[in-house]
C-alpha cells in the first residue's frame, strides 16, 4: 500500500487489516497506526525497488493498491516542467513501478489485484490543475493497458477514482465557507466523500476479486463529474 500513513491511504489500510490482510503501509514518512510500516519515497525509483524487494522477502504478495499522489494548484502558464513532472511522477510514474516490480511475484504465483487510486479530474478540465489532471488520466491509461497486458496472468487492475474526499489535503478549502456551500451544491448527494468510504469500495473489490472490473475505472464521486 503506498500513501498509507494518512487519509484515504491510512483508512484503506485499517479496512484491509480489518479483512484480515497483512498490509504493508509504505510512505516518506515511514508512518502507520495500522500495518507494518515501510519508509519510502515512491517517486524515487530505486527507492520504491527497494522497498518492494524488502516486502518480497517477507512472502508472496497479492495485493498492490497504488495511492501515494499529491496534487499542486498552478496556472499552466506559470507551471515549470520540473514541477509538472514532480507530479506525474509521483501520481502516475510510481504506480508503473510498484506494478511492474511486484508483477513477477503475482505472475509466479498465479495472480493478483492492483488497485489504483485516480480521482475524477481524469476527465475534467480544472484551471490551475493541469499537472494533476494529466496525471490521473495517465492512471487510467496505466489501469487499461495493465489490464490487458496481464489478464492471462489472472493479474486485475483497476483505476478507483474518487471525486473531493475530506482528508487533510482537503481541509483547508473545505473549510472556507463558500467553498464548502458550492461544493455542497454541486455534488448531488449533497457532500463530498469520507475516506472510510472509499475504503470500503477498496475492500469491497478486494474481496470480489476484481477479475470483470479490469481494466475500468471506478467513479465514486456522488454523481459530481455528470452534473449539469
């Protein structure tokens, strides 16, 4: 599990724990009230190989849900391409590698579950988010071609794309009145998402096993993203 030590990462975390799963939690702050913690950089390549050679060596792994991401609000015209990069690599790049190191145990193993966490962005067009927007479409291209890479292999993989969820990243626009009572208005049931919600549509897939969801993408959004 990478991001696993705060918001949507930690609450998916504590429901596959209370599945019964034994969850790595990785994050750069090497943090987890639940699941073994792992510190790791995700965006570092050789880092994040590391770390999943690490996890290996514990035993076979079945489940990968890809979930570390961050998000940087800036005007494309003042946008760097240091700073869109950043974000690519870190949203989109980091689950191809954690994917690909971790596929030759699924494949030896007879098959898996990868689980990538997008956002509904992916098909939106957001001013100031351009970095972030591109790369959570590039999660649900990861998602589709994986899919069908690897489908033989019994490997699943499936994009779960939430719309706003109230996590500490969120809290400070969430919590500007105005902000709140449009974002309120937009979403037709009327709220933005908790993270235990999502993480029970994670664990809800988990325990399906995912295999006719492959290679589709989630929304779990309150109806926001189809609202006219």
């Amino acid at each position: 599990m990478t991001g696993g030590s705060r918001g949507i990462g930690a609450a998916v975390v504590q429901d596959l724990t209370s599945r019964g799963y034994e969850v790595f939690a990785l994050s750069r702050s090497g943090n987890s009230n639940v699941g073994t913690a792992v510190a790791c950089d995700v965006s570092n390549e050789l880092e994040l190989m590391q770390a999943c050679a690490s996890i290996l060596s514990h035993g076979p792994v079945s489940l990968l849900v890809n979930n570390a991401g961050a998000y940087s609000a800036r005007r494309s015209a003042e946008l760097s391409a240091e700073e869109y990069n950043r974000i690519i690599n870190l949203n989109a790049t980091s689950m191809m590698v954690a994917s690909r190191e971790l596929y030759p145990c699924m494949r030896d193993q007879g098959g898996g579950l990868i689980i990538n966490m997008g956002s509904f962005f992916d098909r939106l067009g957001v001013a100031g988010s351009v970095a972030y927007c591109a790369s959570k479409a590039a999660v649900g291209a990861l998602t589709r071609c994986l899919a069908v890479e690897w489908a033989l292999d019994n490997i699943y993989v499936i994009n779960v794309a939430p719309g706003y969820v109230e996590t500490d990243l969120s809290s400070a626009y969430l919590e500007d009145d105005e902000n709140r009572k449009w974002l309120n208005a937009r979403i037709p049931i009327g709220r933005p998402a908790q993270p235990s919600e999502v993480a029970t549509v994670v664990g809800q897939i988990v325990e399906s096993g995912g295999a006719l969801l492959t290679g589709q993408t989630v929304y779990m959004d309150g109806a926001h993203s189809i609202n006219q």
